[in-house]
C-alpha cells in the first residue's frame, strides 16, 4: 500500500464521548465488579453498571466507585446503605465479595456533574458526566420498602 492522504482536522483523540443521561431515577444491574484499593487507600469495588428497564437508555453503561470507610468517617454509612440495597451482608463483621455482587440490581437518582477531574492521561477535564446521588433497593427485591402496599390514613400522617 502507498501513503496516502488523509484528514483529520479537528477529530479528538479521546474517542466518542458517551451521552448524559438526563437527571431522573433509573434502574441499574451490576455487570461487574472489581475489590481495589481508592486513592486514599481504603478498600472499594468499582463496579460497571448499566441502565436497565428504560425505554430510551436501556444499557446505558457507567462505572459506579463503592469506598469502604473506616467506622467513625465522614462517608463510613454510604457503602453500608449500598450493600443493604442489593441485599448482600451489611452491618456487621461483613465478609465483602465483588463476585457476590454482580447481577444484582438498584435504583438510583443520577445527577449532572461538571466539577473539573483529572482522566486516565492526567489531563484536566471537565466535560459534564453523570453521578448517582442517592441509591435505593430496587423495587422487586424489597417490594414493602420500595413500594407500601397501603397508604397511610390522614388521621395516621404526623405534623
């Protein structure tokens, strides 16, 4: 083959940029999840999640960081308020097992983030990306927190 010549004036290097999904609450599944170390050294499952039981963003994919705080931590709640809402042990002397979480199921707010990070190549960005704000069970696996089977009578609501 000869050289040729061509343009590419303008294309990024970074490759297709994956949409933001607008802020509302979707339906995740775990597809995997891997026991690493965050950079403040504790241990964390970053785990890879995709959108499931969405007419327009079915499998939308995103990574999702669950960091396990010493007790006493600002934060230390969050990966014990997650591992009850995909109903693995919590609360106690857990034994944590990635595998065990994968092929579970969640529901969570997303949020629009656009707070400058650095990427993979140490360049600065700040591009918007999605962030999960709150994470609920998901509404099968726990169907009396998720969904009350009878609503309270106005003489039963305390003000």
């Amino acid at each position: 083959m000869s050289p040729f010549p061509h343009n590419s004036t303008g294309v990024s290097t970074d490759g297709p940029k994956k949409p933001v999904l607008p802020k509302e609450r979707y339906t995740f599944s775990i597809f995997d999840a891997k026991e690493t170390t965050s950079s403040s050294g504790n241990p964390m499952i970053e785990l890879d999640i995709k959108v499931i039981e969405h007419a327009v963003y079915q499998d939308h994919d995103m990574k999702h960081w669950i960091v396990f705080l010493p007790a006493g931590k600002k934060g230390d709640w969050m990966n014990v308020h997650f591992r009850h809402c995909i109903g693995v042990p919590y609360g106690g002397e857990d034994i944590v097992d990635a595998a065990q979480w994968i092929g579970k199921k969640f529901d969570a707010d997303l949020d629009i983030e656009t707070t400058p990070y650095k990427n993979k190549k140490g360049q600065t960005r700040s591009d918007p990306r999605n962030k999960i704000v709150r994470v609920y069970p998901y509404k099968d696996q726990f169907p009396e927190i998720a969904a009350p089977t009878a609503e309270k009578k106005d003489e039963e609501v305390p003000f």
